[in-house]
C-alpha cells in the first residue's frame, strides 16, 4: 500500500523557515496505531491526515505521541496541498475535524484559517512547577481549553526563555504560551508542549486561538501582525471576528513522495 506524502513549512514564506508538518492524503481511514506509527516515523511537531469527501475535506492532526484536536500550522499545510497540489477549485476548503468544521480560503500567497476562538479566562490555582520551569515572572496567567498561556511583561524576555521541560512535561495540559507585547508586531509568543511530544513548537496556530481574544482586550483592536519567537520563527496576520478568529500564514512546500505500508 503507498499513500502519498507532502511535508510543507508553514508560516513562512522562505523553505526552513516556520513551521514543518506532513499532509498524507488517504482514501479511507487507517487504524490509529498506523496514524501514530506514520507520525512518529515523520518526527515534525504535526501530521496531518486527510480524505476527501463529497463536499468538504475529513482532517486529524497527530504529533509524534498524541492525536490533538487543533492544529492550525498543519491545517495551512493541507490547505497548500489541496489548492496548490491537487488544484482545488472552489474558494473555501471545508474541513471537518474534532474542532467542528474549519474553512481556509486563499488570499494571495496567504491561507486564512477560520478557527474557534479560544477566550482565556485567568487563574490563580496553576502548578507551582508552570513558573518553575519557565523561570520567569509573570504579569498573569490564564487558562483555555487545553493550554496554559503566561504573560510577561517584554518580548525580551520571550526570546531568553529556557525552559525546564521535564518539569513543563508534568504539567497536565497540552502545552504552554507565554507571550508579550512585540517591540515590532503587535504580539509574540512561543509554545512548549513536551507532554505532547513537542518541546518547542516552532509556530502554532492554534495557540493563537487564545492570544487573538486576550490581545483584542488588552490592545483594543482585533486585528495584529504577531510573531513566534522560536529558532525556526513565523508571523502570522491575524483577527478576531467574534467568536471565530482568522489565522493567516504563507507556506513553503518542501517536499512530495510514498510512504509505503505494509
């Protein structure tokens, strides 16, 4: 059996750049011991896994350890190789996934992902070991769906984080933002998820699920330019749009071929 194969690096408009994930396209759905084995074998942070139905798109997300129920990075991948690749032609990718149906339309050399907003809500009772193991002080910290997300008070101190990720694997979330207001954007950010397989995600999508509402608050506006500040780095144009925000990356295709299951 050969399923074909696409790694893309999303968030980026340079290769190497962003935020690498794989896109295997299926007819039918495999066994989930294969999804995992697959995305293992491709060791990038995301796989995503695809089949196209009558209307719309079927769409899941695995890391190297752990299926997720959000991933916006993969989702541009896919969308490159669907409208880029396979020559979609409508204007608007439906994509029903274990976050309801998601939509990516083009806009030029951007994929603009229509997601859920992910209103954080802040808490007091977080794990001693979150602020321990990222060793820094934070303004606030909040909590959404799946993710801790702290606020520090610059950019600069984003960039010098160094976190203790055996104590960040302990935590029982997905992963962690922290996040600050940009010295040239209007926000930045980095996400660690070692629990998920990921130490330091290079650009996340979904992490912005939560930064675009907190940020609208804070800012007063809903509409940003925002980087992550990983080693690899991505920008991202975003907007809140009610209880939906809009996610917009470039994206690079690196590489297409089989894999070849037994």
């Amino acid at each position: 059996m050969t399923v074909d194969i696409y790694q893309v690096d999303a968030f980026s408009s340079h290769l190497f750049k962003g935020n690498p994930a794989a896109v295997c396209l299926l007819n039918e759905w495999l066994p989930d011991e294969t999804l995992k084995s697959i995305a293992a074998e491709n060791n990038l942070s995301e796989t995503a896994y695809v089949i196209a139905r009558d209307d719309h798109f079927e769409l899941r997300w695995f890391t190297p350890t752990v299926e997720v129920s959000l991933c916006g990075h993969a989702t541009v991948a896919t969308a490159l190789v669907l409208f880029d690749e396979l020559k979609y032609e409508n204007s608007i990718i439906r994509f029903q996934t274990k976050s309801g149906e998601l939509t990516v339309r083009k806009d030029n050399n951007f994929y603009l992902l229509n997601f859920p907003a992910n209103d954080p809500t802040e808490v007091t009772d977080y794990p001693n070991e979150l602020i321990e193991a990222l060793h820094c002080k934070p303004v606030k910290v909040l909590k959404g769906k799946t993710d801790y997300m702290v606020v520090v008070e610059t950019q600069r101190e984003v960039e010098l984080l160094q976190p203790n990720h055996t104590l960040l694997r302990g935590i029982k979330v997905r992963g962690v933002i922290v996040t600050a207001v940009g010295d040239e954007v209007d926000f930045v950010s980095r996400f660690f998820a070692p629990g998920s397989g990921v130490d330091e995600d290079p650009v996340t999508g979904s992490a912005h699920t939560m930064l675009i509402p907190y940020w609208a608050k804070k800012l007063g506006k809903e509409a940003f330019y925002a980087k992550q500040l990983s080693a690899r780095g991505g920008t991202l144009k975003c907007k809140l749009l009610g209880d939906r925000v809009e996610i917009g990356g470039a994206a690079k295709l690196y590489m297409k071929g089989q894999l070849f299951l037994p």
